[in-house]
C-alpha cells in the first residue's frame, strides 16, 4: 500500500489499498467496517446547513446484518453512500476490512469502485437487456484492472448462481423472473467479486407488501447461510426488526440507540427509541426513589413503579414510564398490582390474534393489547394494570418524534 502522505490541502488523495491478498481469516477478529465520528453536512439552497451525519460511530462485525432505522431524513442513506465512497464526509474516519477508506485529518480516501463492497438499490437495478449471467458478470467485466480470464468469470459466476441457488436461470432476463429471483441475482452480483459486505438502501421499497415479506425471509434465510455482512437501511420498523442482528435506531444525523431488535424494543434508553419502535404508552412523572432497586414515579396517576434501570436516575429527576401495550392486563375486578388503574373501554376492537382495548384513565388514554378470547365492550368500566418489570423509566426531556 502506498504511504497515506499528509495531504497539503483539502486535496484527497486517491489511495491504492491493497486488498487482494488479504483473506476472511485474516478479518475474522475485527470488524468489517469501522466507522468513528463521522460527520457531513449539506448546505441547503437558503444556506442553512444539515447535519446529515453528526458524529457516527458504528462498528460491523464479520457476518453481522445491521440495519439502519429512522424517519425520513434522518441520515441513512448519506451514511451508507459514505461508507460506499459516493459522498465525502467532513470529519472522521471509515475503515473496510481493517483498511482505512476514508480519513478526513489526513485526507485520504479510497473511490468506491475500489472500497471492498458493493451496493444493492431500490428494485435491485439489474440490467434489462442483460440475462442474470450478464448481469452478474458485469462487474467483474468491468473491472479496469486484473479482470479475471473469460473462464475464471464464468466459473465465478456459475459459483454464486449455485450459491443463491437459481444456476437454471443463467439465460434469463430480469422482466421473465420472479421478485425473488431478481433479489438473488442481485445478491450474487454483489457477491461475484468475493467482497462479502453488502450494502442495502431500501431494496424492498417498490414491492407490495405481500411479497416484501417473503423476499425479507428470502433475504434473511440466504444472509444466514452465505455469512455475508450486510448494512440495510430502511424506515420500516416490522422489516428492522425481522432482518437485523442490531439496529441503529437513527435521529437527525445521530445513532440513538445500537443493540439487538428485542433490545431496542424491550430496553428502549430514550423516549424517542421507544416512540418510534413499536407502540407505547407514556405517563410523565418525577423521581420519587431511584436505587439499585425498583424507580419509584411520582404521576398525575399516582404512583408508578418501574424496573431498576441501567439508566442514571436521581430523586427528582423528570422522567416518563413507558410501557408496551401488549404488558397490559385488563380485568374487571381490581388487580393485586401496582401500576394498576380503574378506567373506561372507549374502543374495543377484536383484531384476530388479539383485541385492541382504547383506556380512558382520567385524562388520559392507554392502549391495550389482550389475547384473550372474550371481548369486554365499549363503556365498560374495568381495571388495567402493568407489572413492574414491563414499565422503564427515561429521562423525560426529549421531546417525542
Ligand atoms: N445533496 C444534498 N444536498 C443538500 N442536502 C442534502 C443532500 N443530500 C441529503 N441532504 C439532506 O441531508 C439529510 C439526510 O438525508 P438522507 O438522504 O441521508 O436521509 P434518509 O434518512 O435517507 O431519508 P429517506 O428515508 O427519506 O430516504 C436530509 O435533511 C436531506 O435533505
Ligand atoms: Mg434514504
């Protein structure tokens, strides 16, 4: 690799990595990509500036799929064109299988056609005029450098067919397959080059739902099996969630919270990841006791009991109680629980795995998923209670999204 000499301006340079000889083995320790503050900023056409990126840091392990979640805007896609080297980010640095591909002190930055990836977009992108050999050996026709011999191409190029296991539709074109078998030509033709990180903005976006959802168990199925690491953005939480070993929960340039899909639901650490993953009920309140036990909440409601957080609480602290309306009992007679409420059923609709139940508790309305199998009616008056560990308390200050 030539020494990344120190740039004299703002002047990148265009850096050979030398990739080549580098095996999975050699990878297996240390993340795939490795990403540290990373900042970008846009300048609207009224002159105000957008942090698109402000200070990402995110690393992907060998064969993780990481999905990154959030509102439209938020910054996913100016991250994951970062990391493919099709924008320049103003500070911090992006590492891909231990190679530096981009560093914004010492102005060094790999162009994309030599970052050790590839990228899949909306409706896969594929070719029209090409069948899926075509297709999928266009990138290794491409390449300007060390383009492989016509047989070696075609014997890569049979491999990933088997491997996404469609060989029989190597004479097709895209317009005669399936939604599926588009997918897995797509897959192959990131994977042809022996990359192994794949990059995804919103691939399943143009399909309806129906078959969006067995491409995504299609997509999932073969990630498990081929053991490629995968970056997937989308805004849709049910994909998130069935795709993604750990999301990225984003807001306004920022990663919110990075854990596993039942984490993030279950273990939200701000009101935003809990508002906008799933739905929630929220009663605000104030610290009455915070120890190495249970959080005590001051409410309009009462008094609240809460899981002992791993979150940092004082006495007197503004928070808000989540909880998840599915942690919810409703009964007619009065619970031997905290956490319990006498209210009114405002709706009641019987949804088929469950009934939805709309609360009115004082001022306020809670919702309520029950699976039981009979329906209490609208005007009833009945109890709702939550058991404590179900209701985290977080720092109130945020506004919700
Ligand atoms: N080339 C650009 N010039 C100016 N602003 C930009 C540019 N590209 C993106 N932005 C702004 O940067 C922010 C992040 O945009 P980005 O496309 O990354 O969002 P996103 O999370 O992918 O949204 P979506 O879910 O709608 O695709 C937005 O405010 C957007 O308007
Ligand atoms: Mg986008």
């Amino acid at each position: 690799m030539r020494a990344p000499a120190r740039a004299k301006s703002r002047e990148y340079m265009d850096v050979e990595a030398d990739v080549s000889q580098q095996t999975i083995q050699d990878t297996a320790a240390q993340p795939v990509v490795r990403i540290r503050d990373l900042q970008k900023r846009f300048q609207r056409g009224d002159g105000s500036i957008v942090r698109a990126i402000d200070g990402v840091s995110l690393d992907v392990m060998p064969g993780d799929f990481i999905v990154l979640l959030g509102p439209s805007g938020c910054g996913k896609t100016t991250l994951l064109r970062s990391i493919a080297g099709l924008e320049r980010p103003d500070g911090g640095t992006i590492e891909i299988h231990g190679q530096p591909n981009f560093d914004a002190e010492r102005g060094l930055e790999v162009p994309p056609e030599r970052r050790r990836l590839s990228m899949i977009f909306q409706s896969y992108a594929l070719w029209p005029h090409m069948t899926a050999f075509q297709n999928i050996a266009y990138p290794l026709e491409s390449q300007r450098k060390n383009r492989p011999s016509k047989a070696e191409i075609r014997d890569r190029v049979r491999r990933v067919l088997e491997m996404v296991g469609i060989p029989e539709l190597e004479g097709q074109h895209p317009n005669q397959m399936s939604g599926g078998q588009q997918q897995r030509v797509a897959l192959a033709r990131s994977l042809v080059n022996g990359d192994d990180l794949v990059l995804f903005d919103e691939p399943l976006s143009n399909v309806d739902a129906k078959v969006r959802e067995q491409l995504r168990i299609e997509l999932v199925t073969m990630q498990r099996e081929l053991g490629f690491s995968a970056i997937f953005v989308t805004h849709d939480q049910i994909e998130a969630m069935e795709l993604a070993h750990q999301i990225a929960v984003m807001r306004e340039g920022q990663v919110a919270q990075l854990a596993p899909p039942r984490e993030v639901y279950d273990r939200p650490t701000t009101r935003y990841v809990a508002n906008f993953i799933g739905t929630t009920n929220e009663l605000l309140g104030t610290v009455e006791e915070a120890g190495s036990g249970d959080v005590v909440v001051a409410t309009d409601l009462g008094r609240m009991v809460g899981a002992p957080g791993d979150l940092d609480l004082a006495s007197g602290d503004e928070v808000v109680a989540v909880w998840r309306p599915e942690r919810c009992e409703v009964t007619r007679d009065e619970p031997d629980t905290p956490n319990r409420w006498q209210g009114r059923v405002v709706a009641s609709m019987f949804v088929g795995s469950h009934t939805e139940y709309l609360l009115q508790i004082g001022d306020r309305q809670f919702r309520t998923w029950s699976p039981d199998v009979e329906v209490i009616e609208a005007n009833e008056t009945v109890w709702v209670s939550v058991a404590q560990p179900h209701v985290r308390i977080l720092p109130a200050e945020e506004p919700t999204p």
